[in-house]
C-alpha cells in the first residue's frame, strides 16, 4: 500500500517496473511476501517522499493516467487485474474524492421531489444508507426501526466476542472511511457505533421512527401509493402513505430456534445468541450452545473463558479460513498512514477487496467430471480442502479423534466459511469443553440428551441456530395488485428481478432481497450500495418522467429468476450433499447470490426502462 502512495506523492512509476515484486494477497495477509530489504527499501523511499511532500507545502503531481492505475492495481496485488474490473474498483475507491454512487437529480426539479414521499423499512446498514442518499435527493422520507436504536444486525446481536468477519477497512460505506477501526475485524459495540456516527452526521435521527414496527403494506391502484400500517411499542397503530416502499429488513434478523422435542422443559434460562440475555451471568456455569455456525464459533470461546464447562453441540462442523488478523488490533502507526498519507487508506481498501473478489468463483464451480463429489467439486476446491486440514491439522493433530469430529464432510464454500485465528480449534481443546457430535434427541429439565442416550446437565442453554432466512419480509403483510401478498406470490420460493423489485408490486424496492446474500465475495456494503444506487435511479426515472409507478414485467423477472436457478445449478451451494441456510425446504438456493461482483455492479448501476411497465 505504501507503494502506491509513493507513486501518488512523487509521480515516479520505476518502482511499478523495478525488480520488488509482489505475492497475490491471502486473508489476513497484506504485505504481498516481501523479503525484509525489500520492506526497508520501501520505508526509506516513503519516508523521504513524505518530507518532500510536507516541504513543499502539501502538493501532489498530476495524478496517475488511467493506463498506471491499472498498473498500480496488477502491481499491488501481484496479479493482473482484468480491464473490465478497473472502473468499478476505481468507483470503490473514489481516488477522484468524488461520491460516483450517489445519484444526479438535476432532472427533476425540487418541488416533485418534495411531492414524493418514501417509506423505509429498517434502520440497519441498508436502511441508513437509503435513508443517507434520500436525504442528499431532497426526497421526504420516514425510516420505520422496530429497535431503539440504528444499526441492525449490529444493535441486536450483543452476544460475547461478536465481530464482523469482512475486513473492516472495506466493511464501511466508500463515501465514508473510518481510520478510526481499532481492530482489523472489529466488534459489535464499535460498528454500532460507526453507524451511530454516519447516522448524525447525516442528520438521519429527525426521520427516523424508532420502537415502532411495520405489520402490514397495501398498494392502493387509485392513487399509486402504499399505505403502511405500523404499530408502536405501546400497541398504537396508524397509516402512512407512501409513493414508494423500501424494505431493508435484511435476511438474518429474526432468529430461528430449533424444533427439539422438550425445549419449552428446561428450567434455566436458554435464549438465542441474536437475543442475549445479560442478566444471566454465565461464570461457574455448565452451558451448552447448540450449533457451531458463524455466532457460536464466536461466542464459544469467550464463553468457555468464564463457564465451569461448555457442551458444544455440533450437527455439521465448519470450514475455517486462516487468517492471523482476525483478533488483532490496528496500531497508532496504522492509523496515521491512514489518516495522513494521501492515497494511503483507498488503496488499502482495494487491496482488501480484490482477494474477496470474484477470484475465487473458478473453485466453487462443480466439475461435472470431478471423481470426489462427495468430497469437493472440482480440483481447486480439493486443493482448499487439503490446505485447510493442514491448517486444522496442525493445531489438533496430537489429538485424532477431535480431527476428526471438526474436519467437514461436504466441499469448502459449500456452507458459510468462517474467519479464524487458531481460537476455535484451541477452544474446543480446553479441558473444561466438550465436543458433542451425536444428534440430539431432546431438552430435558436439567439438560440435553443425544440419540445414545446420554445427558449432558447444564445450566445455561445458547440457541446459536441461525435466522429464517428464507422468510423475506417476514413476518409483514405485503398486499400488491389485485391484493395478492408476498407471502401467496412466494411461499417457499421467494424471487426478485436483481433482488430488488417483484411483478406485481410496483414501487416497491427490496435491499438485501432474495438472492442477493454473498457467499463467495465482497460484503453486504458494497452490494447494498449496487442496490441503492439502482433503487435511487429507478426513483429518478419516476420522478423525471411524469409517471407514478413502475412495475416489472413478469417475462423478465421470469427469464432472470431461470438465469438464477441454472447458474446455481452449476455451483456448490447447490451440491446434493449440502444443508444450508442457503436452500430453502425444496433444497432451492433461494437466499445467495450466484453471480460474479463485476456483472451484479454492472448490471446495477442504472435501470433499464424496458424491463418495467410504466
């Protein structure tokens, strides 16, 4: 990263061409293999084109030709970056201090702007961006927030050691850095409040409707509008009306518990990790947390720190990613480069995408030819598999039976992957945890009980079970045309052109809708800023055009939808041994999206007219 600030601060391109070279970047991993020399070199060459530039009064050289940002790009991460991924990386990285997603108005004057009103639905990171980008368009608008507070997912999911899993100098709006992260994957408390911050500086507070929920939605064809139905805490209710309806209710919002026979039994406190309850402590406890997902693989650990014992009980084991900065810290040294050094902190943010992006498709692709499909699902991905039992191998290997219970059975990336730093592994290896792989049979008062007969009594029940993930705008009641509802049109088979807009509901805009969760690349940010930005064009061609609602058409959803399903035929997620939160009960992928980050920006950037009725 150093190098690319040092090309901007002096306009020398020699070191692009010279003979320090650069290793494709891994998770966590960020200074492309260079040798120690090749480090100091660097430093020394940065430091004096620092004072060169603080002498002469803070100055830069033209700025790079479009021909050396690609350059730069191939250099930094060791690797030629493809021409068709250049505009949409420089689109992240605003190296122009612009705001390219953001979206002109001047089409459509001022006053049939404030005659159009917007209705959002959520208050998370979706939500407040919609809400971020109404407020520039001079659009009136109300957020609906069922939470005290913004924030969503990271409001909500208190749990101990729950953390982003996306880098967090790329996990945060493009138009708005924080150099400020004190740890590369930060907790919840301080991404809470980087939302907290975005939502006062773009004084979002005053339009927000807070403890207040949305139960029902109804288009009304006379006038073209929405009337919203919404409920206080205190049981009020009332209507608003609304030209256009964004949901960003996100898809991990309401949590799922486990139908085990007995649950409602047990006498101790037992919750789910998205709902945690504080006021039982856990020190000297025997707890159990059932699930080994993304929550419980972060929460276990702190909690086998304080419990007298922990059960894990565990259905299927996850793939890990290694990653040694998972827990780390960001230095002061860090953060100056960051706030100070020009360039510095939008190419590292491009360093952290480029390995989360569409690298990694080629490996999740099933090879119809592939002898161990039960294994993996083509040689890539084999070659992943072997890589991370090594990785898994060398912490436990002293230990053949616990290797044995953690290594997967079903291909890598076929579930979510998780980021690790050794402490699930170490974890587990405590004296004071247990490792339960037998199914269970059912909760007891004092306990739980597996299929063999055995009961494990505990104190303290977790439910890390996931989300209904497959209930899109769950539990509302959304009534389109000729009062059909969501929930008729989709059952179990929820669908949207793009993930956002649904024939037969005009006007109506999902944020992170079906298919639109990444699996394989870049995080929910950066997607919701494709979804945004195409939501806030579609509102611009309403409003320029004269016209009062917009429809998609039913053939092009449809052509999308089977464009979706036969791309996700090909894929992993979709591989007959998997059980994820991905299919929904007819083993359909439903909830993941299937294609690379380039087209679905491409795809996005602004709407197609043809594809809706006016």
């Amino acid at each position: 990263t150093l190098v690319m600030a040092i090309v901007h601060l002096t306009g020398d391109t020699s070191l692009l061409e010279g003979t320090i070279r650069l290793q494709p970047p891994l998770p966590g991993e960020v200074d492309g293999g260079l040798t120690d020399d090749d480090k100091r070199r660097i430093r020394a060459m940065g430091l004096d084109a620092l004072r060169a530039y603080r002498d002469r009064g803070g100055t830069l050289p033209p700025p790079p030709s479009a021909a050396t940002i690609r350059q730069m790009m191939s250099f930094l991460v060791g690797q030629e970056v493809p021409d068709e991924y250049v505009p949409m990386f420089l689109e992240e990285m605003a190296l122009d201090d612009g705001d390219a997603r953001d979206v002109a108005w001047d089409a459509v004057p001022a006053e049939r702007r404030e005659a159009f009103h917007v209705v959002v639905i959520g208050a998370g990171m979706s939500g407040l961006l919609a809400a971020i980008r109404l407020e520039q368009a001079g659009i009136p608008y109300v957020v609906i927030e069922k939470n005290e507070g913004v924030g969503g997912t990271w409001l909500e999911n208190s749990y101990p050691g729950c953390r982003v899993d996306v880098a967090n100098h790329f996990y945060s709006y493009s138009f708005e850095p924080n150099h400020d992260w004190p740890e590369f994957f930060s907790q919840r408390a301080e991404l809470r409040d980087y939302f907290e911050r975005c939502t006062d500086r773009y004084q979002l507070r005053r339009r927000i409707r807070f403890g207040t929920e949305v139960i029902a939605a109804r288009w009304d064809e006379g006038s073209a509008r929405w009337a919203v139905r919404i409920r206080t805490r205190d049981g009020h209710e009332e209507t608003l009306t609304a030209n256009a309806l964004v949901s960003a209710v996100g898809q991990l919002n309401r949590p799922r518990l486990p139908d085990i026979p007995g649950r409602e039994s047990f006498a101790g406190p037992a919750f789910h990790s998205a709902e945690w309850q504080h006021q039982h402590a856990l020190a000297g406890k025997r707890v159990a947390v059932i699930g080994t997902g993304a929550s419980a693989f972060q929460l276990a650990p702190e909690v086998a720190k304080e419990a007298s014992r922990l059960v894990v009980f565990q259905r299927s084991p996850p793939w890990m990613v290694p990653n040694p900065r998972y827990h780390a810290r960001v230095s002061e040294a860090k953060k100056w480069l960051l706030r100070h050094v020009p360039y510095y902190g939008r190419w590292y943010r491009f360093l952290l995408f480029w390995p989360g992006s569409d690298g990694l498709m080629p490996s999740l692709v099933v090879d119809p030819e592939w002898p161990h499909p039960e294994r993996s699902v083509n040689a890539m991905n084999d070659a992943m598999r072997e890589y991370f039992i090594q990785y898994m191998a060398q912490q436990i290997g002293d230990d053949p039976a616990l290797l044995a219970k953690v290594v997967p059975t079903y291909p890598p990336f076929g579930k979510r992957m998780l980021q690790d730093n050794g402490t699930w592994l170490a974890t587990l290896k405590r004296d004071n945890v247990d490792l339960v792989t037998d199914p269970i049979a059912a909760i007891t008062p004092q306990g739980v009980r597996t299929v063999e007969g055995t009961e494990y009594p505990v104190d303290v029940i977790v439910f890390a079970t996931g989300f209904h993930a497959n209930r899109f705008l769950w539990p509302m009641e959304i009534a389109g045309r000729d009062g059909l509802t969501l929930r008729e049109r989709w059952g179990e088979e929820p669908r949207a052109y793009l993930g956002i807009t649904v024939p037969g509901f005009p006007n109506l805009f999902c944020l992170y809708g079906p298919g639109t969760n990444l699996a394989h690349a870049g995080s929910i940010i950066f997607h919701s800023e494709c979804q945004v930005r195409y939501v806030m064009g579609c509102l611009v061609a309403l409003l320029a055009g004269g016209f009062a609602a917009m429809d998609c058409r039913q053939d092009v959803h449809d052509a999308y939808a089977a464009r979706f399903d036969a791309r996700h035929t090909t894929l992993v997620w979709s591989h007959p041994g998997m059980n994820n939160w991905y299919k929904n009960g007819k083993g359909r992928v439903t909830t993941t999206s299937p294609w690379r980050l380039v087209d679905y920006w491409r795809w996005t950037k602004q709407p197609d007219l043809a594809d809706y009725a006016l």
